[in-house]
C-alpha cells in the first residue's frame, strides 16, 4: 500500500518521534509498502529530498524548545505531487501543523488517516500556560477535537489508552508500543564501548555508574536524581547523556546539592554514539512520569542495561520487578535498589543483564511495523465497508 507519514518533527532532530518514524518507514520499507514522509524544513522554504517533503516552517521556540509552525503556503507543487500519488492512507504523528496538511489530503483524496498520540501534554503545560488546570482542560478539549478528524489512534501504551479513554475520545485506540533497532544495541554489548567510555570521563574500574539518556528538560525531573546522588554518590557516578533547555539548570543544582564531582555531563552525542554510551552505565535511571513508552528504557533494556525508574504507568510491561529492574517511589526505595544491585555477584548481575535483553525483543523495529500494518488494513476494511454501504 501507500502509506504518507505526516510529523512535525524529523531529522535533525532526536527525539523519540523522530526514532519511531524512521524505524516505522524502514521497516514498512522493508514489508514492501511504498512510504512518503511530509515534514516541516527548518526554514521558511519548501523542498523535497528523495521521499520527504519538506514544508516550510518558522521557529517557534519559546512556545517549545525547538518547536516550528509551518508558513501559511506550502509549495503547490510539492502538494500536487503527493495528490497525484494517491496515498491510500495517512498514518499523521503530530497534532499540529503538518496535521492540518494531513486533514487537507486526506479530506480531498477521502483517505483515512491514523494518528499516533506520542506525548501527554498535560505534563507539558508549563510551556504554554501559566496555569496547570487550565492547560489540562485545553489539552482534553483538543484531544477529544482531533479524535473526530481520524478514523484510528495509536496508544504507544496502555498508560496513553487510558489517558485517552480518560478523555472521552471518539476513534478507536489500538495499544501499540514504537519499535527500536534493537539489534543497534545488542551489537554494542562487550565492543569495549564500556572501557573506552569511562576512561574517557575518568570513571574508576570499580565505580558503579547510573546512566540517564535523554532531554534535560523540566518534564523529565533530572534534579530529583542530582538531589539523591547526594546520598549514594560514594563509589556512584550519575552519567546524563544529552543536552536541552535545563542543562545550565542543573549543572548549577549539581554545585548547589554539591554532587558536581560525582555527576558527569556529556553533552549532546551523536546517533551513531548513543547506543555505545547506554553501556557506560551499570544501570539505567529515569525520574521521569512523562513518558508515553520511554524509548529510552527499551534501548537501555536492548543493550543489556538494566532499569532503575520512577514508578509509571508505562513501566506496566517494560519492567519486571527485579529481574530486568526496579521501579522506586521514593528516595529511600532509590537507594535500597542501588544497594539490592551493589551487593549481587557477578552472576546474579549477568542474568540481570540477560533478562534485560530479552525483555527489549517485544519492542524490536520488526514486530513495531507488524502491528502498526495490522491497523492500517483494518481501518482500510472499515472504510471500505462504509463505502460499499
């Protein structure tokens, strides 16, 4: 079939959107589909690379970090192309501008469209609106808005089917957690990414290390494992992999908390780079309740990295509770699972490991796409059968 992505968001960016809509077209690819993605440029200009569409755009960064709105005309040409291709579905990965450019084809083509909820925007309304309550009531009302523009949902977890069915959406929602080149991380587990890496940051041979991967971002709750690093940083080095608009933020809480001689701050690192530094860390820590998966736990988990997380929702099927992780409440739980990790031999750390790779196989790029096709033919029969009524 023809399946055109729509996403706000696309490379250069590295997000978790990003991820889930290279591994879907690649493997899609692979399945034998035709797939055309529209995207926004990072200018004000149209263009086109190979299969993308590049819609032009203007930064809107103080609404979000990095966020862009799409300028008011899109090259015609650009948009007759993808008219005389005749998608035959719509698979939409963002609510806003190129969603309105998916509603457009759609509506003129009478194609569905198949959206997927990436982000609980509840947790984002610091960015727009001074008031918590008042963001949740717009976020619900626009939910419950884009439900009637689609003909299906896609949940990347029961957390989010829940939320949705919170919200009193009116389309079908299907659970279908986003996929990762697991066989990416498996590759990287004993390359010597692990020695190279804490040589390079000065790490001891016998120092534990809890590694973070991600956007330093207020939603994220990175402060809350800076303030319990004052309590296990002996021997313990609190790695955070990545760059956003609260890094000079915690950099300064890590003085004030004074962990900044056991907290290390890389930086940004390349794509390529990411799966390597997953294997600095002994385990992999996450304060965050925002996530709607929590890409970052599956590849952690792909690369034999087991999982010490705030306990959530979307933790449901991701962490078996001392087998491939833990999942804390609160700082005295925190500490208690780096001591359960501490006092393991060798032995019982390896199967740890074990069952952390088998764990991420549920999530491979493979069986993402799998399921993701599943819900395009069934919304595809469901049309159908309207029209033949």
């Amino acid at each position: 079939m023809k399946i055109l992505i729509t996403t706000d968001w696309y490379k250069p960016v590295i997000n978790g959107v990003v991820t889930s809509v290279l591994n879907l077209t690649e493997q899609l690819e692979s399945r034998g589909h035709e797939v055309k993605v529209l995207t926004l440029s990072r200018n004000c200009h149209s263009y086109k690379e190979e299969n993308v569409i590049y819609a032009g755009s203007v930064g809107m960064g103080k609404i979000y970090p990095q966020a862009r709105v799409k300028i008011p005309v899109v090259a015609k040409e650009y948009m007759e192309e993808l008219m005389q291709w005749h998608p035959d579905l719509i698979h939409s990965q963002c609510e806003f501008s190129t969603f309105f450019l998916a509603k457009k084809i759609a509506g003129e083509l009478n194609i569905p469209i198949v959206h997927t909820y990436h982000t609980v925007y509840e947790d984002y309304t610091h960015y727009f609106s001074p008031q918590k309550a008042w963001g949740r009531s717009l976020v619900q009302m626009m939910t419950r808005k884009l439900s009637v523009q689609v003909d299906a949902m896609i949940a990347p977890s029961e957390k989010i089917e829940h939320i949705l069915n919170g919200y009193q959406v009116s389309c079908p929602v299907d659970v279908v957690p986003s996929g990762i080149d697991t066989e990416k991380y498996k590759k990287r587990i004993g390359d010597g990414s692990r020695e190279a890496l804490r040589e390079k940051y000065g790490i001891g041979k016998d120092e534990m290390v809890l590694v973070y991967v991600g956007r330093m971002a207020k939603e994220k709750n990175i402060e809350e494992l800076l303030w319990y690093q004052k309590s296990v940083q002996d021997n313990v080095k609190l790695v955070l992999v990545g760059d956003g608009p609260c890094r000079e933020t915690l950099e300064m809480k890590a003085k004030e908390y004074g962990v900044e001689k056991s907290v290390i701050f890389t930086g940004m690192v390349s794509p390529k780079e990411v799966a390597g530094y997953y294997q600095i860390g002994d385990l992999f820590v996450s304060a965050s309740t925002s996530e709607t998966q929590g890409m970052t736990y599956d590849e952690a988990l792909a690369g034999g990295v087991p999982l010490l997380c705030r306990k959530d929702d979307c933790l449901k099927d991701v962490i078996t509770e001392g087998t491939n992780g833990w999942q804390y409440e609160n700082e005295a739980m925190y500490i208690e699972c780096i001591r359960k990790w501490r006092e393991l031999n060798e032995y019982e750390k390896q199967s740890i490991r074990n069952a952390a790779v088998q764990a991420a196989d549920q999530f491979s790029s493979e069986n993402f796409a799998g399921r993701v096709e599943q819900v395009y033919l069934a919304v595809l029969e469901e049309k159908k059968d309207m029209h033949a009524a």
